[in-house]
C-alpha cells in the first residue's frame, strides 16, 4: 500500500510541533554543520562549530590553511577528509561571489547536479543544503527516513533518487513541510522510533504495522 505521506507528516507534526530546522544561525553556517555532521552525531559538530566560530565566513575559511581547519574541526571526526571537503565547497561557492542569494535563484535540479560535483558533497548533503540553505523543497532520504517508513510496513524503494522522487511526488511543493518533515523524521528517530523503539507512546501507531527486527 502507497503510504500516505500527509497523514504521517499531519501526525508526527501534531506530536511533536514545529522544529524550525536547520539549528545555525546563517545559511553558511548550516552548509558546513551539513559537511562536518557527516559520519558523526550532532554534539561532536557543535564542538566544532565552536572552535570555528571565529571563522564562519566564507571569506575567513578561504583564507585559513587547510591544516589549521582540519585542527579546528578535529571534534567531529575524519577531520583531514572533512576539511579537505570544506575546502572545495568554498571553491565552488566562490565562484558564485559568495552571494548564496544568485545561488538561490538556480533552479532545483541544475543546483543539486552542481553540488554532487563537488569533492565529498553526496546526495543527502546536497539535499539538506538545497533545502535548508538554499530554499528548494526537496525531500532528504537519511537513515531515520528509511527505518520509520520500513517500520510502518512501506517497502520504499532502495536507490536515494527512487525514495526521494516518490515522497517528493505526493507531498505538496511546499518549503516549509519539507522543511519541517526531514526535521520531524529525524527527532521521531531519536524519541520514539529508536532502534529499541516505543510504541506505545507513538503517534504513527495506529498506522504501523511494527515491522521491527
Ligand atoms: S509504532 Fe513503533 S515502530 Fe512504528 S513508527 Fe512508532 S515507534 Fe516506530
């Protein structure tokens, strides 16, 4: 049975209310929390992030050497990779000036193409900067997504393009459920639907079948 995506989103959003993603103060700081929180939990991103603070500005990150960012960054892991990533994201956002406003203005699918063309930037990065940071509604296929719609007994389909076109296709083209949606998935996972989930306390029960391994 297709899943009603509407229904999920109306109940997940009615238990848990607004998340006002992505939690940084600029659209610059989001796109580096998106590289650094790669293969990593959140706490270990924001240890970075303050040790980076001083230097959250695409001009100020250009300048740095890439050593002294990879030490900076340390905390959240893989930091040589990491800033090696950084490092090409802020070549390609230099070519646009820096001005994330001309890059807002391209459409959808060009940008996400551009992006995947960078050194490190995979399809769910891409995703959440598109949609957190460059307002295109897009749907973000993560682990959590995957293991909710599993769970409630949907066999979605395997490749990250197939998953996200199928959400993307019934959801209205609306920023903000996008917006609130990847956010809602995400906290469902870490409250309820954990890898020992509680069903109980669960909004979605009434339409799970509880498929849990
Ligand atoms: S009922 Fe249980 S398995 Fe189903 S979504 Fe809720 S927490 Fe997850």
């Amino acid at each position: 049975m297709q899943p009603d995506y509407q229904l999920i989103y109306e109940k997940l959003f009615n238990h848990y209310g607004p998340q006002s993603w992505w939690p940084a103060d600029t659209p610059f700081e989001m796109m580096i929390g998106s590289i650094l929180v790669q293969n990593t939990n959140w706490r270990n991103v924001e240890k970075a992030l303050v040790k980076l603070r001083p230097y959250l500005d695409p001009e100020s990150i250009d300048f740095l050497p890439i050593e002294e960012l990879a030490q900076l960054i340390r905390s959240s892991g893989f930091f040589n990779i990491k800033a090696k990533r950084i490092k090409a994201f802020i070549a390609w956002f230099k070519k646009y000036n820096f001005d994330i406003d001309r890059i807002k203005r391209k459409e959808k699918r060009e940008l996400r193409n551009e992006l995947l063309l960078i050194n490190g930037i995979g399809m769910e990065t891409a995703d959440v900067m598109l949609l957190y940071a460059f307002d295109k509604p897009v749907f973000v296929v993560d682990a959590y997504a995957r293991r909710i719609f599993y769970r409630l007994g949907h066999d979605m389909p395997a490749s990250y393009d197939g998953f996200g076109k199928l959400v993307e296709k019934e959801l209205p083209g609306d920023l903000v459920i996008f917006n609130e949606s990847h956010a809602l998935l995400v906290e469902h996972a870490k409250q309820l639907c954990r890898a020992k989930p509680i069903c109980v306390e669960c909004p979605l029960l009434s339409i799970c079948d509880q498929r849990i391994e």
